[in-house]
C-alpha cells in the first residue's frame, strides 16, 4: 500500500508481502487481532500492533512496533493489575512500552501491586504523576519488584517513582534509569539502586511515626510506619499521626550512628524516660538530632560526642 492505511480488526493471514510505504501508510493490527504471517509472507515498512494485539509470524515480517499501553485510571481503584485502569482493558503485556500521563485532567497515582520487568521496551511516568512499588504493608500487594533489565530496558522517570517499604526497584548493570526531572523515594525499609541513575539522587525517607501501636512506646514496632524498631543508621522522624499530635516515649537506649539522624518535628515531642540514655555514637562523622518540637529529659539522657550535632530548635528539658 502507498499512502493508504489498513486496520486488521479480527484474524489477518499472510502468505505474501505487506508493504507500507509513503508518509501516510500504515498497517494496524488492533487490540483482540490477529496477525498470522505463514512461512512465505514477509513485509516492508512497519506494522504496528495495538497493545492488546497478536503477531504470529512464521516468516520474515521485517519490523513490528509494539504500540504502548496506556494509562487511564478508570477502574476505581490505582492497581496496576486492574485491567479496567487501562485504556485497552487489558494490563500491559511483556513486549509494549507502557505510558502513564495523568488520568483525565488529574494526575495519576498508581500502585504496581504485582512484579514487573521492563526489558527491551520501555516504562514513562509523566509529569506530575506518581509510580508506588507495592502497598507498603504485609498483604498480597508487600513484596513488590519492579526490575528494569538489559537489553533495551528503560524507566523514564519525570514525576515521582515510591519505592514502599518492603518492596524494591532494581536495575541491571546496563539497563537505564533516567530520572532527569523526577523524583525517587524511598521508604523506610525499601530498596533502590545505589547508582546507575540519571538525573536527581535518590532520597531516602526516614523512618517515621505512626501510632500503630497500642502504647506510645518507642519499642513497640507498630508505631512505625515499616512495623520494625528503627536503627541507629536510619533517618529517624518523630512526626504527628494522622493530624494528631504525639507525645513518644523512648524507654530503651539508643545510639545514633554517622550515618543516623533523628527530627523531632514541630509541635511533636519525645519523652527519654527514667535510665534510658539517647546517645549520639562516637563515630566520625557524627550523626546529628534536630528538635524542632520538644525533647524531654524525663530521668533520661541525652549524650553527645564531640563529633554529633545536635540542633535545638525547639525547646528542650
């Protein structure tokens, strides 16, 4: 065909030669089709086939351009697993580059809540629109990878890409992150690549208060977003739960190390109760404490080596 176009809708079976050419040629072969190419058929030019769409080729078909699959939001819910939040009504197959830019007018905020690999194709988060590796908790969607490989794997990142606690985004040593104008995060007990990514650094969030527990004890591992007891090596925040204000107690020691930070935050406060020492290690560099709420020596300690910080800008007692 020469400047025509041609859109398969049901089953297509070459024997012979497709040809596209001209600037206004095209072959389609749409979602739910079939493209069945026998041992004798071949083609010039590319053949696109829709998200959703199948080729079967037995023969020589010089170029197939998977189309991408793109987002839409439209099934009540973020899941990537939820067919309707495509455009398609299909989830993305294995060989389509994948699109996610916005939801209508709004942005999208989308949760990948089953494992992916991106490899020979690619993934786009648009502007303003948010990618959450798994659900953060311990349920069906915890656990989550996505995995960009080699070859031809690409992640393009120009919104926000949420990495949750217990779940990972990994990269193969020649596969590509490109993060120019995005932003990587990562939770708590989430995993990222150290390096390999272009653009903006990886940030790191802290591991933070929520109130889950039933005491407003710093021991009990419920009143952590990740559900286990900070280490010295994390950034810690002692942030308000839900709009609520918190008053935490620290009632077992605890050593902040070079790498660990604690934030009281404004309006927040933290009880070191009776024999209980928060000491900033002897390491260089030392790790620092900023309250910008209330720190409260109950009984409590509060130990600086000569190489820590400690940043009072709020009040203490």
């Amino acid at each position: 065909m020469t400047n025509g176009k041609t859109v398969n809708k049901g089953v297509f079976n070459n024997e012979a030669v497709i040809t596209v050419s001209g600037e206004k040629a095209s072959f389609t072969n749409q979602v739910g089709s079939v493209l069945n190419n026998a041992e004798g058929g071949s083609s010039v030019g590319v053949i696109a086939n829709a998200c959703g769409g199948t080729v079967n080729d037995s023969g020589s078909l010089e170029a197939v351009a998977p189309a991408p699959c793109i987002w839409s939001g439209a099934g009540g819910n973020d899941k990537w697993s939820n067919p309707t939040n495509w455009v398609n009504g299909l989830v993305p197959q294995d060989e389509h580059p994948v699109v996610i830019k916005g939801e209508g007018k709004s942005a999208a905020n989308v949760i990948l809540d089953i494992n992916l690999v991106v490899e020979s194709r690619t993934l786009t988060v648009g502007v303003g629109d948010t990618l959450t590796i798994g659900g953060g908790g311990s349920g069906a969607d915890a656990n989550v990878v996505l995995s960009v490989k080699e070859l031809g794997g690409l992640l393009t990142n120009r919104g926000t890409v949420v990495v949750s606690n217990y779940s990972g985004l990994r990269r193969a040593p020649l596969a590509t992150i490109d993060n120019v104008g995005g932003i990587v995060r990562i939770a708590c007990r989430g995993s990222a690549p150290s390096g390999g990514v272009t653009g903006a650094s990886l940030v790191k969030d802290p591991c933070f208060w929520d109130a889950g527990g039933v005491t407003s004890n710093w021991s009990e591992a419920a009143n952590w977003d990740s559900d286990t007891l900070p280490t010295g090596d994390d950034p810690i925040l002692i942030r308000d739960a839900d709009g609520e204000i918190t008053v935490a107690n620290l009632d077992v020691s605890f050593d902040l190390n070079s790498k660990g930070s604690l934030t009281v935050a404004g309006g927040q406060t933290l009880n070191v109760t009776e024999g209980v020492t928060l000491r900033i290690a002897n390491q260089s560099p030392g790790g620092s404490i900023w309250i910008n709420g209330t720190l409260n020596l109950k009984g409590g300690t509060l130990h600086n080596h000569y190489t820590g910080l400690i940043n009072t800008g709020g009040p203490s007692s």
